[in-house]
C-alpha cells in the first residue's frame, strides 16, 4: 500500500480542488493481490487503489472504453517466427501501468484517509487515469501507443497490439498485453537501447527472457520453444477439489452422447459454466482435449448431471497428464 501511495504521489494523479455543482465525486476502495511465479512460489503481494468506476455516467465522465489485446494466433506466430530465427524473447512488466494514462474528462474522488486536502471540503481532480476508470485500459494502450511511435514503431494492420521496429538490417518486434511485453529482434544489441528509452519514458521491470507470460509456461531448447500451462491445470484441480482424484487414461467416454437433457439440472451452473471456460484456456497448449470441451460449452445455459461426470471424468484426464 506504501508503494501504491508513493507511485501515485510521484505520478502526480491528481490535483486538490472544489467538486463543482451538479459533479459527484466518486469513492474507492483497496483491492489486493498476490503474485505467483510459474512454480507456485510467492512473487510479491500488490495493493491497488481503485475507483468505484461502476457509477461513471457515459458521455459524460467517459466515451470509449475498448483497447486491444494480444490476440493468442498472434502469440503463436510471433513465437513461431523467433523459433525459425532464431531470435531471443525478453519479457518486460510496466510498474503502475494504468497509472501513465492521461484523462481528457473531468473526474473527481473522494480523498483517500492517506492525503489531507488542504480544506475539508476539497476532493481529489484527477489528471491521470486509475485502476477502476472506464477508459484507464485504453487511456493506457493509447499512451504506450504514442510512445513507441515516437520511436519508430508501427502498428500491425491486422492486430493492434503488434508493433514492429524496422531500420536498415535493425528489426524489433513488440507484443502488448495490458502491461505485460514480449520484445524479440535480430540482436540483442538493438533491444538494448529500445528498454533503455521505455525505462526512461515509464518505471520498466525487466524479466529478461520469457518464461510465464499469460499463464503459459515457456522453456527455451536448442530444438525449439516448449509451451506449457501445468500451473494453470494444477490450479484447476485444486480449485475443483480434484488434486487427489484417480487420473483417468482418455479424456472423455467411448461412444458418449451428451444431450439437453442429460439428467437432472446441476444446483450450481455458474460453477459449471467457469470451469468450462477455464478449459477453453487450456486448449491453447493441450489439443487433445479441444473436441470434449467444444461438446461441454455447448451446454453452458442449461447444465445437467451428464455434463458435470463429463467434465469431472475431463478433470482427471487432467490429473494424469498436467504438463
């Protein structure tokens, strides 16, 4: 919490004034968070201050909210050229990402118990974006955006969040994910002064190469990239009460016919429904199991007992095979 308090402090979020009148000034709450490393070791506990944004009215204290993400094909392909390559992959973290975008509205909060106005009757204005803002995501991509333009970068036509870098025999390419960045080029050479110019213009942690980027676990090879998410299934399982089940050879029943009507409805469809979509994230790195988890989602509204042994039999084909 010290931490966050002081990057907000030296970030200069906000500025003391008097709410004016018909302005509502929203509140806030502390939202914490422990970080893992890939292992399960405990990386570092994180403290956000975040603005109940949910009471934002639209048109009025924001406009547009989208900002673009990796698209995973992209991942794949990035990660399929620096295989042929040859290429390294450095893996970069922005400290307080969202703190960087800049707010073109006029939004006020409450003061936080931490700082004392001046005047009891004085409220924060806020002139950068929070964690909780509507438009904070893409106030963020758009000033990361500018920046690496400002170097050279350009944008890929066919996903946004891909910027690449070419000068002579000098070629970068960047991958964004919130704040999460995948950087490879030709030389480690030229990557050098590039994370020099992004330290300078943000608070940069450097990973150095990639090896956990969005639950997937990388490990490097003289024949190639292993892909992996066996923290993800291991996380699964236990949140599925599933760690200690009999694995299972095969991830679905021979001849299995799964209808609407597949016995009767479960007590907790949300359940059923989360853990389906956890599995989708999975076929990223485990393709054999794609075709029983296509047949599951198509019940997500109306989930029944079969569904469920279904998944459950999936879970412990999960368990013989984590990695």
């Amino acid at each position: 919490m010290s931490n966050e308090i002081s990057a907000l402090e030296a970030n200069h979020t906000w500025d003391f004034a008097p709410l004016p009148p018909g302005k509502k000034a929203l509140g806030f709450k502390w939202v914490y968070k422990i970080k893992y490393y890939a292992d399960g070791r405990i990386e570092h506990y994180k403290a956000r201050l975040v603005v109940l944004g949910n009471t934002q009215v639209e048109g009025e204290d924001f406009h547009e909210t989208f900002a673009p993400v990796a698209k995973m094909t992209t991942v794949r392909c990035l990660l399929r050229a620096v295989v042929a390559k040859g290429w390294e992959l450095h893996q970069m973290d922005v400290h307080n990402a969202f703190l960087h975008g800049d707010l073109h509205e006029d939004i006020f909060m409450k003061a936080p118990p931490s700082f004392r106005p001046p005047q009891p009757h004085l409220v924060c204005k806020l002139r950068k974006s929070l964690y909780g803002l509507r438009q904070t995501p893409r106030q963020w991509f758009f000033k990361l955006a500018t920046t690496l333009r400002n170097y050279g970068f350009c944008q890929s036509p066919l996903d946004r969040s891909l910027f690449v870098y070419k000068k002579g025999e000098i070629f970068l390419a960047l991958l964004v994910y919130v704040d999460d960045l995948v950087l490879t080029g030709s030389s480690p050479t030229h990557c050098r002064p590039f994370k020099q110019y992004l330290h300078q213009c943000f608070k940069l942690k450097d990973l150095c190469p990639l090896k956990y980027f969005l639950g997937i676990e990388v490990a490097c090879s003289p024949s190639g990239l292993f892909l992996c998410q066996r923290k993800y299934t291991l996380d699964i399982l236990s949140e599925s009460g599933m760690r200690g089940a009999k694995p299972a050879s095969f991830p679905m029943a021979q001849n299995l016919k799964l209808t609407s009507d597949s016995g009767a409805p479960i007590s907790n469809p949300s359940r059923f429904r989360r853990l389906v979509g956890r599995l989708l994230y999975l076929t990223i790195t485990q393709p054999e199991i794609t075709y029983s988890v296509h047949l599951l989602s198509q019940f997500m509204q109306d989930p029944r007992q079969g569904h469920w042994e279904a998944v459950m039999r999936l879970l412990r084909y999960l368990k013989s095979c984590p990695g």
